[in-house]
C-alpha cells in the first residue's frame, strides 16, 4: 500500500434492457456434471464443447489482447453453431458456450453485447434450471452495472417465481442462490426490509457461500450488524479459495467475488476504525484488481477509492491530516474510472457514476478547506451531488465516517461498481 500510496500522492503533488422471459411448462434438473476451465461446472455438457469452451476461454485470457479475445470468440462462435437443440444435453451444452462467449465480451469491455449473450440463455427454457441461474445471476449483475435496476429486477422476480412453481428439494440451492440475487437487486434499489425477507435464513443454508455469502454480508454491513458481516465477507473469501469448480460468469465469477469480498471487508475493517486491518485488506484488494484487471482499468479506480475513503476516515478519527495521499488516490480514481470534466452536460460512463460521485465529494471537501481552490471545490460538490443517485443513504451520510451500526455507511461492491 505505502509504495502505491506514494505513487498517487507524487501524482497529486506534480499535477494538484428489456424484460425477457424465463418461464417454461417443462423445466429439468440433473446432477451430472464436468468442470468448465476450472472455474464452471455445467450439467450434461458434452465432452467436445468443453473442450472447445476451455481453449477458447484459455486463449484470450492467456493474452488478454483486442486479437485473442476476437480469437477466442470465433472459436466460442463455431462451437455454438454445432449444437443441435434435441435433447437437454445438447441445450445445456449450447447454454454453456454462450455463457463462455459473455464472458470474453464482458472481459474484452462489451458488457452490451454480453447481456445479449446470457439472454440468449435464458430463452433455452428446456436447458436445465441449475444453468439458467448461472446466467440469471450474472445477467442482473451487469443490469446492474449499467444502472438498469427496474429491468435487472424484472429478471429476478421472474426466475424466482419460476423456481418457487417447479420447487423441488434439489433445486435448494437454486432458489437460495436466486433469493440472493433479487436481495442484491432490492439492497441497490435501497429496499432493506424487502432484502431481509430475502436473506432470512441463509447463514444456515449449504449455499451461504461465494456470491451468497458477499451479497448477505454486504446487507448485514448496511443494516449495522458488522459483526456478522465480517464474518459473511470471511466466509465469502474462503469459499473463493476452496472452490475449484463452480458455476459462474462476469462480473458474479470467483475472481469478482473474492476480489469483492476483500474490499468490503477492508471498507468495514475502516468504519469500524480498525485502520491497521483496513490498510492491510484494502491493499491486498488493490494488488488483486491491479493484476486481474491490469493497472489502468476503471475496477482500479473502484478500488482506489475505497483506499482514498479509508484515509479519509483514519485522518477525521485520528485528528490528522494526509490531504497529499487522498488528493492523489481520489485524482488517480477518477481518471481510471474516465470521470467527465466539471462542466460537461452529461456522465458519460453509468457503470462508475455512484463512485465518481463519492470519490468527487470526497475529493471536493479536501479543495473545500484550502482557500486558493475553494472555487473548484463547489464545482465537484456540486457536480458529485447531481450525479448521486443512491436511494437508502444521501452523498453527506456516505461522507461521514462513523463507527455506530445505527449510522448509515456506503458500502461500495466492487462486482456492480455501485453502492450499496
């Protein structure tokens, strides 16, 4: 952390969707299954389109190149157009490429077209019902994203009443995953007592892991349980590690919900003004973004700002001052996250507004208190406060660090870039 701090401060110092439907009158499950990439595990793919889907999926990351990833999705391309549609073996199979193909897209910066791609899944309503949630769950992640809340929770309600009419004890953990992913979506729209309806229960449940676990500690940490948080997010990170095969994609896959689960527990480990933990978790969020995503990505800059956020806190607690550090976390966060000038018309990336926002307000208070920039100050607060649009707490509560569970805090979930 000192030496990426250090790098930000001297920068400082040098510079100053549509609805679709889920329902089907014949849904199957099946048990069978075989290990995507070592990441995915799906029920009755064959054997060829595995192959295929692991060299394609090995290939672009292995460069993570405009070329490899075109590469990639040719083969993903190919591979689709040799699955028949007779049997659920063969839909599962074809369901499995397209989640393959939303996940280069969304990899390679086309979110667009990756929504497309785990809609297409969706329509294969004789696919089984385990796969479908697969692509449910990442296909709200990335309505959420992209600010797309009244659709990403039309999706949600759907597949939810869809798993609650074909219930079936092996379908558990279907339906605990899906009244995870419409909690999420109720937690971003700000709705906490309609969550909590959804979360009940599940610390006891199998499935509390991973994207469960993230999503039900994320709730906990809003509505003032931090103790129980921490341990959710604890469990959310070792999940992550055990599991060898799962199945997810996009912005809900391993990589995003470890990387996820670190940040929020460093962001709790802060509110609860254990700076020293903070520091230490929130660095190691960093340096896991830094090497996933690369060092210019706007996830980057996600992250750069729960940093910047964190010494906030420790210098307001502590009665300090670290104005250089700050101003060089909030300058670089920005910039990874393609901020729009002061006096454009517009936000010109949705996926980031909530964090441009809290970072340019955070940012603002520190131009605020030096008189020869108070000026440009006003113009970020003011910009940040017109580009606020969270529903359960004001930009000035998510400004005020506070350690009572009875105050509100913002909590920032590094998979949606929103915040909670």
């Amino acid at each position: 952390m000192i030496h990426s701090v250090a790098k930000y401060a001297r920068a400082a110092a040098t510079i100053r969707g549509r609805a679709i439907s889920v329902r089907s009158s014949s849904v199957r499950y099946s048990i069978p299954s075989r290990a995507i990439h070592g990441e995915i595990s799906v029920p009755n793919a064959n054997h060829v389109a595995i192959q295929m889907v692991n060299y394609a999926l090995s290939h672009a990351r292995s460069q993570k190149s405009d070329e490899s990833y075109a590469q990639g999705m040719l083969v993903l391309e190919q591979c689709l157009g040799t699955q028949p549609n007779d049997d659920q073996a063969s839909l599962d199979s074809k369901a499995t490429v397209l989640l393959a193909m939303s996940d280069l897209l969304y990899e390679s910066g086309n979110s667009s077209e990756a929504i497309e791609r785990l809609k297409h899944v969706m329509s294969l309503t004789l696919s089984s019902l385990s796969i479908r949630a697969v692509a449910v769950e990442a296909l709200v992640g990335l309505l959420v994203q992209s600010g797309q809340d009244d659709a990403s929770l039309m999706v949600s309600d759907e597949f939810l009443e869809l798993v609650k009419e074909r219930g079936h004890e092996n379908l558990q953990d279907v339906a605990a995953t899906t009244k995870t992913i419409k909690g999420l979506v109720e937690l971003v729209k700000g709705n906490t007592e309609s969550a909590e309806s959804l979360f009940g229960g599940l610390e006891n449940h199998d499935i509390c892991k991973g994207n469960v676990a993230l999503s039900y500690g994320e709730f906990l940490h809003a509505t003032g349980n931090f103790e129980k948080a921490k341990e959710m997010y604890q469990k959310a990170i070792q999940g992550a590690a055990d599991t060898k095969e799962s199945m997810s994609s996009c912005n809900m896959n391993l990589k995003a919900v470890s990387l996820a689960a670190t940040f929020a527990l460093g962001q709790l480990e802060s509110h609860i003004g254990n700076f020293g933990d903070a520091e230490e978790t929130l660095t190691s969020a960093l340096t896991s973004a830094e090497e996933h995503y690369g060092h210019n990505h706007p996830k980057v800059g996600v992250i750069l700002t729960g940093v910047a956020l964190m010494y906030r806190n420790k210098a307001k607690k502590e009665r300090s001052s670290s104005i250089l550090i700050q101003e060089g976390l909030f300058r670089r966060a920005l910039e990874l996250m393609k901020a729009p000038p002061l006096d454009s018309d517009g936000i010109i990336n949705v996926e980031t507004q909530e964090v441009m926002a809290l970072s340019r307000g955070g940012y603002a208070e520190l131009l605020l208190i030096q008189e020869n920039r108070k000026s440009e100050g006003e113009k970020m607060k003011a910009w940040a406060e017109s580009a606020w649009r969270n529903r359960r707490i004001s930009l000035s509560e998510a400004l005020t660090p506070s350690s009572d569970p009875l105050d509100k805090v913002a909590i920032i979930d590094a998979r949606t870039t929103r915040v909670l």
